[in-house]
C-alpha cells in the first residue's frame, strides 16, 4: 500500500580524505591552525612546556642575552623571557576566550532577540549598537577599564563589550534570513510558541556563522588585551602579559636588550596573524558556495 | 544536409574530494541547421554539463573535458585556443540560461549588453552596434525597444529578461544555440511566449538549436530529434513522434507513464484515482556508478546481464538508437 | 455530514507598502483580493495561477500563518479568523502544511526523527517512546525506514526529504493538509512518487488538500475540484472534468493553451496571451485580466465582474460569460 523505498546511498569520504582535501585546499588556514593550536597547548601545558619559572627572579642572570639556559634570554629581573612569553599564552588565551564568550554570548542573545522580535526593540537595539561601533574598540576598552580598574576580571569585561554590537549585528541578518525560512513556519503551522522556535530552529543555525566570527575576533581580542596592558591598563602584576612585557620594556631596553621587545612582540603578531588566517579559511570552508 | 553541430564521444569529469565524477560519458550527436534537438534527462543526468562542455564554460578545475570533439561547421571547438574559443562563442555558438537574473550583467543596461556583444564580434562602431541592439529587442518582441535597452536587468520582468537574453544570444546570428532549461522558472503562459519566440527566430535565422529540459511537455512541441540523458551518458536517440510513440529505453518509459496528463484535452477521459507509474529509486551518484546498466536498479525488466554488463547504443528500430539489453 | 470542512469567505490579504524613514504606509499590495471556497472532507481543491496571483498567501492566510486583513475561514464549522491564539493552538492539529521545497523545509540542524515528532512534543502528546514509536509508524506509512529516524535532513534526496515533510504533516493527525506546490521542486519520476503518496494517503485517512501549484497536468490529476487564481482574485471555480474540459474564462483557456503536451502528434489552437505576468501592486482596474484579454470590452476597463454561477458548481468572473 505504501509507496516504494528509496535507497538511499550517501557517499561521504573517509575522514583523513576530508582531511588531506582541506589541507590542500586551504593551505593558509592550515598554517593559521597549526599557530592557533601551538598557541592553545603552550596555554594549556604552560607549567610542563615552560623551561623555568616565569616569576622567580634572578639579578645575576638580569638582562642576559639568549643563551641555553634562558633561550629566548631574560628581563630585566632576570625572569626567563621564554617561559613568561609560554605563561603570558596563558594569559592572552583565558582573556581571549572569556571575552569573546562572554561578548559573544551576550551579543547572540541580542541579535537573536532583535532579528526574531523586530519592532520597537529591535530599532532601539540598532541604534545603540550603531552608536557603540562607532567609536573605536580600543577607546571603549579603555574608558571601561579606566573606570573600573585594572584586573583580570576587568580586563575580559572590557574586551567583551565591545564585541557585543559586531556579533549581535551579524546574528541579526542571519535571523532576519531564518526567520522566513518554511522549517519556521512549519514549526508555526504546528502550534509552537515563539520562543521555543527562536530557541530550537534558529538559533542552532546561527552557530556556524558565529563560529567564525568569533575565530576571527580572537585575534583582535588578543590585540586589545595587549594593548590595554601595554597601556597599564590591562592585566596587572603578577600575571605575565606579553602587552605588559613590552611597555616595561620597550622604551628603556629596546638598544641595550632588543630580545625583550621583539619576542613579546612577535608572539603577539604571529598569534593574530594565525587566528586571521584560520579565521578566513573557515569562513571560506563553510561557505556554502564553495562546496563541491 | 550537413550537420552544423556535431558532437563526439564527449566526456567530462570532475575531479572533487569525493572522487572522480563522471558528468558526461561519451556523448555524440549531431544537428542540422534550422533543428532543434532537446536532451532531456533529470537532475543528475548530466545534460547540464553537457550543455556547457559544448561552449566550454565547465570550471576547470575541478572540471575536465578528457575526450571528445565539439564541431561547429567542421571547426572543433576543443582544439582552439582560449582566444579563438572567445571569438566563437556569441558569432558562432551561443547560450542562454534557465535564470536570467544571474546571466545578465545587473549593472549594465540590457542595450549595453548586447552592443558590447556586437562590437566584440562584428568589429563595428558603438553606434552601429547600439542600433542593432534596439533592433535586437524588437526582434524579440520587447515592446517600447529604444526605452527598454535604457533600462537595467532588475527593471525588467522576468519573460521580458529572457527574451532580453535570447536577443543577446541572437545578436550575431550564431550558428548554434544552446538553450539549458530556458524556461523551467518562467510561468505558464510566458512560456509559451518564449517557446514561440525561439521557434520563429530559429526558422528566420536558421539557427541549430540544442535545447536542454526535463519537460517533456516543451519537448513534445519544440524538438525535432530527443536524446535521452541518463547518469550521464546517452540512452536513447529518435526523432520526436518515434521516441513518444514508442520509447524504447525503461527509463523513457517510465517518464512517460509518470507524467500527469491534461487529459481533457486530447479528448480522453482519465479516471480520477489512477496512479502514475513510478520509477523507483533514484539517480546514482556519478561517482559511484554500478558497472553494468546505470539504470538497472530501478529497472523492472532488468535480469542478470544487466547487472554486469553495460549495454551499448544500438540501432533497435529505423532511426531509433537505445542503450538497453531488454529493448 | 455534507457539511464543508473547510468554508472561506472573502478572504482578503493586503500588505501595506512603506516608505520613508518611519515607514509610512503609501498604499497596499492585495495580495489576495476577496477569495471564496469550500472543500470537503476527502477532497482536494486545486489552486492555480501564476506567480503574483496569491495562491501561496492563500494557503498561508487559511492556516493564519500569517493573519488577513479580513474575511472567514471556518474550520469544521468553526470561524477561526480572529481568535486568540491559545484558542486557536489546539485547532492547529486539524491543519498543517507541506512546502514547496524540500530543502528549506527541514531545519538542516535537527535529526529528521525527532523534526517529525515535534509536533507530538509541542501538543504534550504520549512520551518519549511512544512518540518514537509513533514517528516509526509515519515513517513507514510515507515509504521511509523507521532506521532513518537518526538521520540528518541532508542525507535525504529531495524526494525523501518531501515525504519526511508529509510525515511532520502528518504527525498530528490532521483533516486537512495545505500542500503549496508540494512537488514543484522534484524530478518528475520522483513527482510520481510523491503524487501516489499523497493520493494513497487521501483516501486512507479522508484527508482533504488545498493543493497550490502552477503545473496544471498534477493539479489535474490530483484535484476534485478547481479554482484559478489572478491577481488576487477568482477568476473561475468549478470541478475538475468540466474546468478542463470546458473553460469559461479567457485565462483559463490561456493558461490550459499555454501547457506543453508531451504529445508531438497532437495539433492544438494555441490561444497565446499577450503581455507579461502583472505585478500585485499596481493592478489594472475593471477586470485584472483585461490588458491581455483577446475579448476585452469597454465594460472589462472599468468594472470588476463578479464570481457568477454559470452552471451547476462552475462559477466564472467574466463579464462576457
């Protein structure tokens, strides 16, 4: 009585062939993956991947240029600048991933309501979002540490404020798509409230673009938590920053001891430059016009 | 007559993460001038492909074309070189595309687009090309032409775009156009518009027509000749009274029984709860084709040979040609 | 008992149009001008036209997917149209509908089991294994194995992928199926399918359809009775045998003209309309049809004709009929 069974025959490729196929096409994000995971292990095993520790000092070795025991040499108070570069991934990586969390969080739900509901709360939330992205990140990060204080705490906060606009923006127009898609109407058609619908139908969709974004905000995070240390306004003693490396360091040592200023500075640059390329490889990668 | 387009053994993969796929595999067929020939097939079929090896607009990677030979009056396309494939393509051999929106330039006007068109080909002066443009579009019943080809694609309503496209195909009185699906996102009525159209232009042109659908429908009243497309390679080639008198290949056959008839009017009285025929299953994936008969997992007269063995197109009646053991 | 199952009457949609900063409404769209039909219990209407007539804002009005401007929909014997939405909840498992396109309407997120047993979750019917064993069961009954339950929506084909959405439809045991071109988007071996299914399942379960679809060989084929729509408005309603085998109006002639028969011997008079599709926004006044009417008079420019009874259940908005 009932009509015929299609077979259905999936032809997914094995894993490693996805794997080597992603490899080659995306060669640059690959290296970007290579940089961001070197980065996030360094964090993670500092204690067991770091020669010494990162906090003691040592007048004899102050100053001490590279050398095997301090490979990457030593400040000023003779701590290892390797190991506080490794330790200082720590620092940049929490910083990182609670602000974009937490801004990224609070920026989803935004975005999500306002795209969903419209109306008068959407207009408001568009407007102060647009009033927000007009001034530069660094100027509001600032101006929010300024006024509560440097600490680690505050620092993510700072970060992730400003990210909230960007993030409940990009949501928004993904919302404003999904929201005619017929998946949501039929959830309508069935009696399902519309809370539930934003909750369970749209917003699992959202993700992938969320995703990427907030890989390519790491790097900007990064950047602003070093510049808000450099500025003496990010994190403070005892926790090693590499933004805080270079602001105790650059004007003073930059001709006597330059492997205090370019170290720091190059873990920096090649983090960002890492999550820049990552990011814009899974960007491309999930583009659904560049599958096969 | 001597056939204006004659194409051979083309055959055209793409090299993708999930293997190789073979979209066309062998495809030959030829046509004479002022014919229409429709290469009829569902998605998956590989007319589509087929379609654009002949202008050779398949992407290259990941596409290949690994054999065959394209010949527009004795000239094989294959063989040229990427600026004399460019000087055929609009003087010789043309295209227009199922969607218009996305084949035409939104930025230039539809006059523009032509006249860059003629220049390109005729090597004359703007305003000579720009006359021929608006003639263009009277030619192809655009009311108002001189106003229209002032106007910008999204201005233009969707049959009118078409039509706007086949005067771009048509400026330069090539030999053969390729129409892939050009109608399929038209409404009803315009449709026949076209349809008509592009059979009053081809008998005051002359023009070859390889017309690309899946609606037999538009087959039945445009074509000269049907090929039959199936996981992409030919299975059946007639001339149109033959291959919907009598289909010979299951796969024909079972399209033809599935359509719903407008039964009324052929004067027929169709019972109300009579079930289509269906064809059970669906296409293979190409890359992942069976070894023997592409079709025969969904065939009902399949037996043991088709299985292993793939069958060749052979003449099964005058005129008629079929890839099938059973046929 | 011969009492409809579902009555509309004068059923308007107009979608304002806004511009400037605050959105000022400048005028209206009548999406849908003014439309009147029944179905019964078991039956399926077929609903025609072109793109801009309405047939799909119809079909969404009727489910109060999105709310008209005016007019009844009576759902067995009941008005709908301008109760509170908790009242109207429960109704909703009376009505469902199946879209045009099978990839959209899957949430690409949601394993195909449990998007089918979420109208059961959302009503609070049976628990978790009985809900799975009733989606197992819908599952058989539109052709798929209950093992595919696990799946993803993009594992499926597109055909597959319209019987999973049958299958959501069906969840909640339904009278009545709203199907807007439910088969537009397939091969037509696999429209066949799909055609059978819901036949099969019509005269099943008593199912009545509102079948949207611009491909006249299917709504002749499935459809009891029919109605063509332009701009908006009815145009002619009638069943199936005599609508096509006798039209009234001159869009419907045209548009039965205007389809390709896969039949090379035949020789039909072709009745070519002229001019394009017009859009909803601007309509002609008098008789929406008469720019492109080979009959149109003077009367057609200026008065809008009526939906008439001109034979027994045919009705037509011509003045010349």
């Amino acid at each position: 009585m009932s009509t015929t069974v299609s077979q259905d025959r999936p032809t997914k490729p094995s894993f490693f062939n996805e794997v080597f196929y992603l490899a080659r096409r995306y060669p640059l994000g690959v290296a970007g993956a290579i940089i961001m995971t070197t980065f996030v292990l360094c964090a993670l095993f500092a204690n067991f991947v770091a020669p010494l520790d990162p906090f003691s000092t040592n007048a004899r070795a102050s100053l001490a240029r590279p050398s095997e025991t301090h490979l990457l040499g030593a400040d000023m108070m003779g701590r290892d600048v390797l190991s506080r570069i490794i330790h200082g991934a720590r620092i940049s990586l929490a910083v990182a991933v609670g602000a974009t969390i937490m801004g990224s969080g609070l920026g989803a739900a935004l975005g999500l309501a306002s795209g969903y509901l419209g109306g008068w709360f959407d207009l408001i939330i568009q407007r102060v979002s647009e009033v927000m992205q007009s001034l530069p990140l660094l100027v509001m990060a600032l101006v929010i540490t300024a006024s509560l204080g440097p600490s680690l705490r505050n620092t993510i906060i700072a970060i992730a404020i400003p990210l909230v606009p960007t993030v409940a923006r990009v949501i928004r127009s993904n919302v404003l798509s999904l929201r005619e898609m017929p998946f949501v109407e039929a959830a309508k058609a069935t009696g399902m409230s519309e809370f539930r619908i934003a909750v369970v139908h749209v917003l699992p969709n959202t993700l992938a673009p969320l995703i990427v974004l907030a890989t390519a905000q790491l790097g900007s995070t990064i950047l602003t938590e070093a510049s808000l240390s450099f500025l003496g306004l990010g994190v403070p003693e005892p926790y090693p920053s590499w933004g805080r490396m270079l602001s105790e360091s650059a004007a003073e040592y930059v001709r006597t001891a330059p492997w205090l200023v370019i170290f720091p500075g190059l873990a920096i640059s090649l983090v960002v430059f890492g999550s820049n390329l990552m990011g814009d490889a899974l960007r491309d990668a999930l583009d659904p016009r560049q599958r096969d | 007559m001597a056939p204006v387009l004659e194409v051979s053994g083309l055959s055209t993969v793409f090299h993708t993460r999930r293997g190789l796929v073979r979209a066309v595999q062998d495809v030959s067929f030829t046509v004479n001038a002022g014919e229409t020939l429709a290469i009829v097939g569902e998605s998956g079929c590989g007319k589509t492909i087929t379609a654009l090896s002949l202008l050779r607009l398949v992407p290259m990677p990941p596409g290949e074309i690994t054999s065959g030979s394209v010949k527009v009056d004795g000239t094989d396309l294959l063989k040229l070189s990427d600026s004399e494939m460019r000087e055929m393509r609009g003087s010789k051999i043309a295209m227009i595309f199922q969607e218009p929106m996305t084949a035409l330039n939104p930025l230039l006007t539809v006059g523009k687009q032509i006249q860059e068109m003629v220049v390109l080909h005729d090597k004359c002066s703007q305003e000579v090309a720009r006359k021929r443009a608006v003639e263009m579009l009277h030619h192809v019943r655009i009311p108002e032409p001189e106003r229209r080809s002032r106007e910008y694609p999204h201005q233009l309503s969707g049959g009118m775009r078409q039509r706007a496209m086949i005067a771009m195909a048509l400026a330069c009185r090539p030999k053969v156009l390729v129409a892939d699906e050009p109608t399929t996102a038209l409404d009803v009525t315009i449709q026949a518009q076209i349809l008509d159209l592009i059979g009053d232009l081809q008998r005051e042109f002359g023009t070859a027509v390889v017309l690309i659908t899946h609606d037999l429908g538009v087959v039945a009243e445009t074509a000269k000749r049907v090929c039959v497309m199936y996981a992409g390679r030919k299975v059946e080639e007639a001339p149109v009274e033959e291959i919907f008198g009598r289909p010979l290949h299951p796969y024909m056959q079972g399209l033809m029984n599935s359509i719903p008839r407008v039964g009324s009017a052929r004067g027929l009285d169709v019972a109300p709860d009579e079930r289509l025929q269906e064809i059970s299953g669906i296409v293979p994936p190409l890359n992942d084709l069976p070894p023997g008969c592409a079709f025969e997992p969904r065939c009902t007269r399949a037996d043991a040979r088709c299985k292993t063995q793939r069958p060749e197109l052979a003449m099964k009646a005058p005129d008629h040609i079929a890839a099938c053991w059973q046929a | 008992m011969n009492k409809p199952l579902i009555e509309v009457t004068d059923l308007k949609k107009h979608f304002p149009i806004r511009k400037g900063l605050f959105g000022n409404t400048v005028g209206h769209v009548h999406a849908v001008d003014g439309v009147t039909f029944s179905i019964n219990a078991g039956e399926t209407l077929g609903l025609v036209g072109e793109s801009g007539c309405g047939k799909s804002t119809v079909g969404r009005v009727v489910l109060r997917l999105i709310e008209p401007t005016s007019g009844s929909v009576k759902v067995e014997g009941r008005e709908i149209v301008g109760i509170p939405r908790s009242e109207l909840r429960p109704l909703r498992r009376q009505m469902q509908i199946v879209f045009q396109d099978p990839f959209s309407s899957l949430n690409p997120r949601i394993r195909v089991g449990d998007i089918v047993g979420e109208p059961l979750m959302v009503h609070g019917i049976g628990d978790k294994q009985e809900r799975a064993e009733r989606v197992a069961q819908l599952f058989n009954r539109v052709g798929l194995r209950p093992s595919q339950m696990n799946n993803y929506p993009h594992q499926f084909s597109g055909g597959q992928r319209q019987r999973i959405s049958i299958a959501r439809a069906l969840a909640l045991d339904p009278h009545f199926i709203i199907a807007d071109e439910p088969v537009s988007a397939l091969d037509v071996s696999i429209q066949a399918q799909v055609i059978n299914l819901m036949m099969d399942l019509q005269r099943d379960m008593k199912l009545s359809y509102l079948f949207i679809s611009h491909n006249l060989s299917v709504v002749e084929h499935i459809s009891h009775r029919v109605a063509v729509m332009y701009l908006g408005r009815i145009v002619e309603y009638a069943d199936k045998k005599t609508l096509f085998a006798s039209p009234q109006h001159p869009y419907t002639e045209a548009l039965l003209s205007a389809v390709p028969l896969p039949d090379p011997t035949l020789r039909r008079t072709k009745k070519r309309v002229e001019g394009d599709v017009p859009s909803p926004i601007k309509p002609p006044p008098g008789c929406h049809f008469h720019p492109r009417c080979p009959y149109a008079e003077a009367r057609c420019k200026v008065e809008p004709p009526v939906l008439r009874e001109i034979g027994p259940g045919h009705q037509v908005a011509c003045h010349l009929r």
